[in-house]
C-alpha cells in the first residue's frame, strides 16, 4: 500500500506492514525540522546528554532524588530546558487521542516514559491543545496511585487528597521551561492493514498545561517509546506482539519523505547478523547495547572496553538524540582515525564541530570518506552510510557528526547514526535488530 505523499499531512498515516498477520500496525514517521541548522540540533543534544547523564544515578537512588539533583545542580552549566528532556532535531508522528479523537504531532522518542499532550492553561495557541474535558475517555490518575508514586517521572509529592490528580514537573531549572501538568488514561486510536481500526485503551497520557515553547513550537507533544511501564511503546508493544520498529529517513530528505514507526514483530528478520541483546534497567527508560569495537576502514580501534561497560559507560540507542555522542576515549580514537584518513582534505572552521572540511569540488586524488562500523556483542554490525557519521551542515562544508560525551559516562548513538536502517526493538526477547532500508516501502 503507497499510502504515503497521497494523504493530507493531517490524516493519522498507517500503512499496512509487509506481514500480513494483521497484527501489526503502522505510522508515519518524519524528520521534524528539514533544513534546521546542524548547529542547533548540537547544542540541543548537548542538554539532552546532561539530561541523560543526571538519569543514570537513578540506578542507585530514587528518580525523585534524581529530579532534585538535577534541579539544585550548580554544576550543570548547560540549561536544563526541555530540549534536554525532549531534544531537539527529532523525528515526529501523528497519533490521535481521545473520544472523539483528536490528532496531535508528537516527538518519537526513546528517552521518554511519560506520552505528554499540550492542553489548555499555557501560552498555547486555541485549538492545538488536548482538551481533557472533552474527551469522554479520559479519566485523570489520582496522585496517590501507585502509577503516579512509582511509574510517573518528575511526579509530584504534593497530594493533598487522594483523589486529586497526579501533577508532574519537568522544569528542572529556572528559566527554562519544561513540561508541568497532569496525568490520566485515555485511548490511542490506531489504523490496522484493511481500514480496520484498533484502540488501545487507559494509555497513560500527560497534560501540559505549561511547557517549552522553544522545544515545542511545532510539535504538540512526546510520543513514548521508552521502556517503561506507562509508556506507549510498552503498551503498544505488548498489545501488538512484544515489539515496535522505527525506520528513519536520512535527516536532510525533503518534507514528503517519511519513515515509519511499526507496532508488531517480524520486522527485521530475526539471524545472528542482524539482532544484538538490550539491556534494559527498570528505572530508567533508555535502551542499552553492548558494543564490542568500532572499525575505521576495516580497522578495530584501540578503546579501552570500560568505555563499552555499562557500569562505567555503556551506549544506547536514542531516537531523540541527534549526533552521536561518545565518550571521551571513544571519540578522540574515532576522530583521529577518520581525520588522518581526511588529512589531504582542506580544513575549514565551522563550530561547534570540529573537524569540518571543504567539500566544494570533486577533486581528484581527494581521500574517501572512510567506512566506520560499530561491532555489537554477537554478530551484528552496523555500518552506516559515510553522510550518517562525515554530515552535511552546508553546501560545500561536511563535518565529523561526532560529539565528545564526559568521561566516564554513557555514550549515545544517535538518530543521524540511525538514519537509513530499520530498527526492531523486540521487547519479549530483549533484542534489537537492524537492517539498513531506504524506510519507502
Ligand atoms: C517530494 O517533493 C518533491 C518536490 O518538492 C518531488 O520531486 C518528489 O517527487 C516528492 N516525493 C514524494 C514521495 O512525493
Ligand atoms: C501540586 O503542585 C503543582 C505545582 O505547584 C500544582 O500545579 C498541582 O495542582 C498540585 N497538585 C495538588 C494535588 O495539589
Ligand atoms: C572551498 O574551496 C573553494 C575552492 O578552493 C573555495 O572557492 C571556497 O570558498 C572554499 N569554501 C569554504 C567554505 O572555505
């Protein structure tokens, strides 16, 4: 089914999958700002890595101890804004909510456990906003539910009586915004292959009546995909055999061209070469990999594997990051792999990156970008085309896609990284699998 560049932007796009179970369902998935500068999707990763690294002690405490670090954390000189919760330079979805359904662009994101809608309260706009009351599905989350308590991030602990709703926060820091609102179940609407149409019902949904007007200037909201009980990848996942798949078009591809996000397994074929185990931690959402060895033109860098360890470092998959962060010892023997392999190349400035080149002409004798790939534990490698790691940023100027994470800390690859390659995350079996994949089918 050619569905997509057919319908009205407006329309919730489900296509049917290739399998033909009719258990699986389907949605469009685009690049969220064609043609924003590489420059701000930057510095918007940059707080969502701080965003990141402040989650891991959770490991250890409880995630309000970690809000509150977060909030009275000096040291933190990036601002804490919701781009650092929700990034920037991200992929979006439309997905309908409510009854009768109301549609809302949202951010794919699998760093976030909290689906949040903007309502009415905020500087909203009339008429983009989640309207709760109208909804005959709703039904809010008492803040002393073990929901709010135990599975809501930034959930408040102010609950006067047990009936009043659960209110989250997410405005870390002064100055910036974040999200604050409340917290219910309402349904998702979903397509199925043949016009069938599904609901999944008691999605836990938050109501920003405040948010990052940055962040979210054009989009309504944050799609869940994160592992985590209340999140609509779960709840999508389980309803839909154990597992929801991304494709990702390359970033710079025009408006029309979209990618998808697929509930149901059998995606990605299930082999050695192409799957490699997640590591999952119940208090915190990202999906963990194992990686064994970066490759630069056929050759295994020396890294220290600490820097892979998930107890010192450790990588994850995030959708909502854009370039690849790695940390210190990973980057510079990445960097100084590719950039001695791009030494005939004439440099040019172009901050924050730094390693740009010109690229204006084809000149001959002029070196190759380099083939990088990065060796999962197991069989499976990920070797992504040379404009997925050496980018665009503007006409005639390409950059090493690359940024230095703290060390000791996690390292993230990126949506950049992901871009052309289908991605299974299989939840029952705890795996993902990829392929690379032009996301058109
Ligand atoms: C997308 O738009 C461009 C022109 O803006 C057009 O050439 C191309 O065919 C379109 N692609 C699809 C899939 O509609
Ligand atoms: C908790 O505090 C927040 C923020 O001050 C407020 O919006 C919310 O209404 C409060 N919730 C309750 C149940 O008092
Ligand atoms: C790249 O090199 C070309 C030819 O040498 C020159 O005209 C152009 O200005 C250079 N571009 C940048 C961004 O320095």
């Amino acid at each position: 089914m050619a569905l997509r560049g057919n319908l009205p932007v407006l329309l919730l796009l489900f296509a049917a999958a290739a399998t033909a179970s009719g258990k699986s369902a389907r949605l469009d998935l685009f690049p969220a700002a064609p043609g924003a500068s590489v420059t701000a999707r930057a510095r918007g990763d940059r707080r969502r890595h701080a965003y990141i690294s402040a989650q891991l002690p959770s490991r250890r405490g409880g995630r309000q101890r970690v809000a509150a670090e977060v909030a009275s954390s000096s040291a933190v000189s990036l601002p804490m804004s919701s781009g650092a919760y929700a990034g920037t330079g991200q992929y979006f979805v439309k997905v309908l909510v409510g009854t009768p359904a109301q549609e809302f662009t949202l951010v794919a994101d699998t760093g976030s456990e909290l689906t949040w809608v903007k309502c009415a309260g905020g500087a909203s706009p009339p008429g983009l906003v989640f309207r709760p009351e109208a909804s005959k599905s709703w039904a809010p989350v008492p803040c002393s539910s073990d929901t709010c308590k135990l599975d809501v991030p930034f959930s408040l602990a102010n609950c006067s009586s047990s009936a009043s709703p659960c209110s989250y926060d997410y405005r870390y820091k002064e100055g910036s915004a974040g999200a604050l609102g409340v917290v219910g179940t309402d349904s998702a609407t979903i397509a199925l292959p043949g016009g069938k149409v599904a609901q999944l019902q008691d999605v836990v949904l938050g109501c920003s009546s405040t948010h990052d007007g940055q962040s979210f200037k054009s989009v309504d909201g944050v799609l869940s995909l994160g592992n985590a009980k209340i999140s609509f990848a779960s709840r999508a996942a389980a309803r839909f055999g154990g597992s929801f798949s991304y494709c990702l078009v390359d970033h710079l591809a025009p408006r029309n061209a979209t990618g998808y996000l697929a509930f149901g397994p059998g995606q990605v074929p299930r082999t050695p070469a192409t799957q490699t185990k997640l590591f999952l931690d119940p208090a915190m959402p990202f999906y963990g990999v194992k990686v064994d060895a970066v490759h630069v033109a056929g050759q295994a860098l020396d890294i220290p594997a600490e820097v892979w360890d998930p107890k010192s470092g450790g990588v994850i998959l995030d959708s909502g990051t854009t370039l690849t962060v790695l940390a210190t010892p990973a980057y510079k023997a990445v960097v100084a792999a590719l950039t001695k392999l791009l030494a005939g190349v004439p440099k040019v400035d172009f901050p924050p990156f730094e390693h740009c080149y010109n690229w204006t002409a084809p000149r001959p004798g002029a070196p190759e970008i380099p083939k990088l790939a990065v060796q999962f534990t197991g069989c499976a490698r990920l070797e992504p085309p040379a404009k997925s790691y050496v980018i665009d940023v503007k006409p005639g100027v390409k950059c090493i896609g690359l940024q230095e994470g703290e060390w000791p800390g996690v390292s993230v690859i990126g949506n950049i990284m992901q871009q052309e390659h289908l991605w299974e995350f299989d939840l029952k079996n705890m795996e993902v699998r990829f392929m690379p994949s032009t996301c058109t089918r």
